[in-house]
C-alpha cells in the first residue's frame, strides 16, 4: 500500500443547482436535454476537428467534489480548452485520449476495443463524449493512471467485455478505472455487462463525481477503495443500478463519500440477484440522502469503524442489513446540491439516466459532411408508441427506403412473428429498456406447426419468430426467442423451430439474447448464389440442435453460445450446422465462449449440413480463440445425412478451456499462416458493420 499523503483543504464552490437538473449543465447554459442538434462529425471516415465555437456540452464542467477546487485543480472541466474532434476507430480514439495537449473527444459510432480487454490510458485534460446516443465502447475501457486528473467521461456506452465467467477472476477487463487519479468527472453512461467492475475508483483517487449513469447486467459493480489511506472524496447522484450483484457501491476508507439520489433496483426472477447495495466499508465516512431501494437485499451496510448517516431514502421490498450510526459529514461543507424527492427518482432516473440525444452532438461544429438522420419509429404494447406492435412498424417503412429507419421497442413482451420483406433495407431494430431481456419478441411456430389457413406446416425457415429478408438490417438491446414447446408437442413431424432468420447482406446482431432449442439461429442468404454477411457480436445465443446454422458467411465475436438440454432432460447436441457454398467463408465463432448447464462430453462444435443433399456444398465452421467449457466432445466434429465432415472444412485454433483439446486426426487445428487468412475481416469482405 502506498504511504499516506496529507489532503489539499477544500475550498467550497459557489455554484448552485437548480431543482432537479444536473449542475454542469445548468453551469454550461444548456439546461433543457430535449433539443437534438444534430451528429457530429457523422459520415467522416477520420477524426475531423471542430471549426466553429464550442457547444455548450463541450464546456460543461463537473459538480460535488470533482467540481472542489484543491491539488492544483480548479475544479473539473476536461478538455473545454482544446479542439473538438471526432473519432470512429480505436487508433483514432487512442491518439488523442493518450494527447498531452487538451482535447475534447467525440465518439461517434462503435469501437470495439482489440484486445479483448483493452484499456485505454487517458491522459489529463480531456473530455470522451458519446455523440448522441451513438459512441459505443465495446469489449474495453479506460483507464485513468497515478497523477492523471481533469478528464470528463461522458454520453457513452460502455459494454461487454464479459468472457462468460460470472465471478471472473483472471479479467480485470473495467469500463473505467482510476489508479491515483484526481478531479474526474462520469456522467450520463450507459456501463453493462463488463469482466470485471464498471467503475473501479482506486489507491487514493480523489474529487470524483459519478452522476446519471445507467449501471447493469454485472457482478462486480462499483468499487472504492483498494487502499489503507483515508484520501477519496467521493460524490455518487442520480445513478441507476439495474441487474447488479455487488458493490453497488462498495465504499472502503473513503474520507467522504456523498450518496444521493440513487436508484437500486433488483429485478425480481432474473439471474441476476444483489447480495448488498450501498456498503461503506473500512473507516469510510458516507452520507447517504434520499435514495430509491427497491427489492434489495441488505440495502445500506456499514463496518464497524464506518460512519453512516442516512436521510430520506425510501426502501421497497428489501431485506436483510439495513444500517446506519455515527456522523459522517456535511456535505454542503464542500459544495452546493438540492435533492429530488426520493419517490420521484426511479421515475426520474428512468427517463433521465444514460447517454443523451442532446449531448454530444451539433449542427455546424463538424468540418465533415453529415449523414442523412434516421427515422425513428417507436412500438410500446401499452398504447404510449406509434405502433402496439413491431410488425405494424415494419409495415410502415417505406418500400426502398434509401436511409436508416430505426423501429424503438419499448420494454414488454411482444408475442408476435415480425418479417421485414427485402425491399425494407436499412432498418433497425432497438430496444430501449435498461437490459436487452426487457425487451423480448417471442412466437412459438415449428416446422411441423400447421398453418392457421390450413396450407400445409411453416417448415423450418417459416417457423422464424422474427425473418429478415432485406440488406443492412441491425438489431440491437433486445431478445428474439422461440418457444416451441417440443415436450407438448411430440405428434409433430418436425420440431425445429427458428427464433432469428436472416437471409440477406450486411446484417448487425448487437447486443441481442436469441434463443430457442432445436435450430434457433438460421444465417441464411437470399439464394445459393447470393452473398449474405452476418456479424454477430456480444450477444448470447441459447439452443441445442444444429442451433447456428445456414449458408451464410458469418461471425459469431465476443458472444456467449450457451448448450441446453433436450426436452427430455437429456444432454447432447450440435452448436452449428453450416451449409456453405464451395468458395465461401461459412462460420466463425471468434473470441466468444461455449458453456451451459449439460453433461460433460455431450455436445459436438459441428455437422455439415448439405441441404438437400447437394454435394456441391462445402460447409465450413471454424472455432478460435474461444473458451470451451467440458461439454464439448474430445472429438468435437460429425458426419450429417451421409456426409462426412472430414470432406468439409471444420477446423480449431488456440481454443482454451476444459473442452479445448490437442490437435489429432479427429480434432484438426489451423496453422498459424493458415490462421492468418481465417481472421474476422476475411469473413467480413471489406465490410465494417457500424452501429446506427
């Protein structure tokens, strides 16, 4: 542990906030979120600086104690002196976060980090902003070293970096981390589903606020601490805590550490469960006010040496540890807040947390062209959107649409089958609750289901939930289900029931939950003949038989393909069924991980499937640098319908895990030059799919 270091006396701001709204904002002239100005930047295929005046997101500046004047820091603004700039690649982003000269940067799109992992060193005086909603970081962070203050981080979605191992103890993959960091600002992220924690504030950082995020689908949430020094100075408001385990926050030997306005809420029969909320741990001294705890278990814990004093928080449907003693602080020592009622903050924060329309975005400060904007169509089941359900949306795009429709699900569960035809292109599918489960679009058609106008049975491709036939097509935040029930259903003939059919180019799974059991996933082209390009990236698919399977040239990265047991409680099943034409790429699984509550030895990675029996077809399935868990079978390919696998291409490179195995006759693996040309831009053909 490092020695301990004599704390800067505070000097308290004079700012004031106005009731309800975020004091930067109200400090910057920007008080109202409602007016999109525009994409920054959007079109540009290079980070592009900024020509006109600064809007005002760009010079806003932090409250609570990141906006306390002390270590030779005047409060926190980031990097309001410097040039605006765009950026769309992680080079990009990399050159000016890791600048010694001020900047502020503009996210404009997604950037998924390589490595797996990958952080970020932020230097001082910077401000990363999301444009709009759109600037995603995905499978990586930040990191904000010894020494490195002034930074804001805003407007963003930070994201899946999970590697399928809930308690993760080999990944310290964070969304942000901060190792001796002072005067940081966090505002208005959306942060999910990460190796390791969200936000990690660490060994004596210091002057940070943490203010209207959205926090979910995590273990390990929010930690303060890792020190025996008593230094952080701490404010955490308006903040949403969703689908969260632990440390939400867990506050060690913080000297103040400023709770307000918080929302925590565990959402009943999920996987996901708290096992505490606010923890002030060590000799932490917390003031905890006017905070929203719904269904939490031991909602406040403090450590016997803590001081906990706690004001006007509500508790709904919690249990367990509900603790408070001692003095702690007053908080208006150091700067000025107001508090919203408590029982207006999930309201609030539901509406009001995470990445912003009218943030990060302007109309004349980007020196490039700028796209043409996006129709949104929005769909809710209880009457509040244009349409009640996603298919009516559908059926108002335009035919050949020339831009991006995007079609908003509200949360709910739409029990509907969805076609978007093939002369539909560009559109998107989004959900837009806290986690992808909250939106769920689910249909229980198979194969042998006999059609309502007495026409036969759906057949395979017809028993799709949801079937896209049109190019460019992105879905993202939101679940695709089947739910044939084969058990109740054994008089039919066919029991392969599709959740998600693409048969089409340029298709974006982001961030979706598709899941079924026999045949789930069907990546499809328009015909033999035809191009289809699929990339599928953080996402889960969930089945059992042949689950991931069709002609289409597709990449399954950073995903988790969970094995389920047969109806009949058995083990034992295929993960993908390719049907490749001969010249073309099949599928790749890539980064991801293969696991799921079956036998050991059960399940094999692949069949080839030769439709119809064409032996023309030359499938292909390849499996690299992914984690295998014990289901996978010693000798993980098999023949199908007569063919055998060995005349296909199936093939492994540096798999880990206790299903990975050595290279045999019944286990090929690549070599590294025949590794080099099997990489995802192979797959990909020139194509870099691009949230939108």
């Amino acid at each position: 542990m490092s020695e301990p270091r004599s704390k800067a006396r505070h000097r308290r701001s004079s700012k004031v906030l106005a009731y309800g709204i975020p004091l930067a904002l109200t400090a910057a002239g920007a008080v109202a979120y409602g007016t999109d100005l525009g994409v920054l930047g959007s079109g540009a295929q290079r980070a592009s600086a900024a020509t006109a005046a600064a809007p005002a997101w760009a010079t806003a500046a932090a409250d609570g104690f990141a906006s306390v004047h002390a270590l030779g820091q005047n409060g926190t603004y980031g990097g309001r002196d410097g040039q605006v700039v765009t950026v769309r690649t992680q080079a990009e982003l990399e050159k000016y976060a890791t600048a010694a000269e001020p900047y502020v940067i503009v996210v404009a799109g997604t950037i998924t980090m390589s490595p797996a992992g990958k952080e970020i060193k932020v230097a001082s005086d910077k401000t990363i902003v999301g444009s709009g909603t759109a600037g995603h970081i995905v499978g990586g962070g930040f990191f904000l070293g010894q020494g490195v203050h002034n930074v804001i981080i805003r407007n963003l979605t930070i994201r899946d970096a999970y590697q399928g191992v809930w308690n993760d103890k080999e990944h310290d993959f964070d969304a942000v981390q901060m190792d001796g960091a002072h005067h940081v600002w966090i505002d208005h992220n959306d942060l999910r589903h990460m190796a390791d924690g969200l936000i990690d504030v660490r060994k004596d950082s210091t002057y940070v606020t943490v203010s209207w995020n959205k926090l979910s689908q995590n273990n390990k949430t929010f930690g303060i601490g890792w020190t025996e020094n008593v230094t952080t100075d701490i404010t955490i408001h308006h903040n949403w805590f969703r689908e969260t385990e632990q440390r939400n926050p867990s506050t060690d030997n913080a000297a103040h550490a400023h709770l307000y306005n918080n929302f925590l809420e565990d959402v009943p029969n999920t996987d996901i469960g708290s096992s505490y909320g606010n923890y002030a741990r060590g000799k932490t001294a917390m003031v905890l006010e006017n905070s929203y705890f719904q269904g939490v278990k031991n909602p406040v814990v403090k450590d016997a040496a803590a001081q906990l004093v706690q004001r006007g928080n509500v508790f709904s449907g919690t249990s367990g540890r509900n603790e408070s003693g001692g003095t702690a602080f007053d908080p208006k020592t150091y700067y000025a807040y107001s508090l919203d009622k408590a029982a207006d903050v999930p309201a609030l924060l539901r509406s009001g947390a995470g990445p912003r329309s009218s943030i990060g975005t302007t109309a004349t400060a980007a020196a490039t062209p700028r796209a043409a904007a996006a129709t949104t169509l929005t769909v809710a089941k209880d009457g509040s959107g244009q349409y009640t359900t996603v298919q009516a949306a559908v059926n108002a795009v335009p035919a050949n649409n020339a831009s991006r429709v995007v079609i908003a699900v509200k949360p709910g569960t739409y029990r509907e089958t969805v076609k978007v035809p093939s002369n539909k292109p560009h559109v998107t599918l989004q959900g837009t609750g806290g986690s992808r489960k909250d939106t769920v679009i689910v249909h229980g058609n198979a194969a042998g289901t006999p059609k309502p106008d007495g026409s036969g049975t759906y057949g395979t491709s017809g028993s799709a939930t949801v079937a896209v036939e049109a190019d460019d097509f992105q879905a993202r935040n939101l679940t695709i289900s089947n739910d044939f029930d084969e058990k109740a259903n054994q008089s039919l003939s066919g029991h392969q029931a599709v959740a998600l059919r693409t048969a089409a180019d340029k298709v974006f799974l982001d961030g979706v939950i598709v899941t079924g059991d026999q045949d789930t996933l069907l990546l499809d082209t328009a015909a033999k003949d035809r191009l289809g390009r699929v990339y599928v990236a953080n996402s889960y698919v969930t089945g059992n038989v042949d689950f991931v399977f069709g002609r289409a040239t597709a990449v399954l990265d950073k995903s988790v393909l969970t094995l389920k047991k047969r109806w009949d409680g058995t083990s034992g099943g295929y993960v993908t069924a390719p049907s490749t034409p001969a010249g073309r790429k099949g599928i790749l699984i890539a980064n991801s991980a293969v696991t799921g509550d079956v036998a050991d030895r059960s399940f094999h990675l692949g069949r080839p499937w030769h439709a119809g029996g064409d032996a023309s077809l030359d499938p292909q399935t390849t499996v690299r640098n992914t984690t295998l868990s014990a289901a996978i079978r010693t000798a993980p390919w098999t023949d199908m319908s007569g063919f055998s696998w060995k005349d296909d291409r199936f093939a492994e490179y540096r798999n880990t895990g206790p299903g990975a195995g050595a290279a045999s006759a019944d286990r090929p693996h690549l070599t590294d030059a025949q590794a080099a040309d099997q990489e995802i831009a192979d797959w990909l053909g020139g194509w870099t799919p691009t949230a939108s």
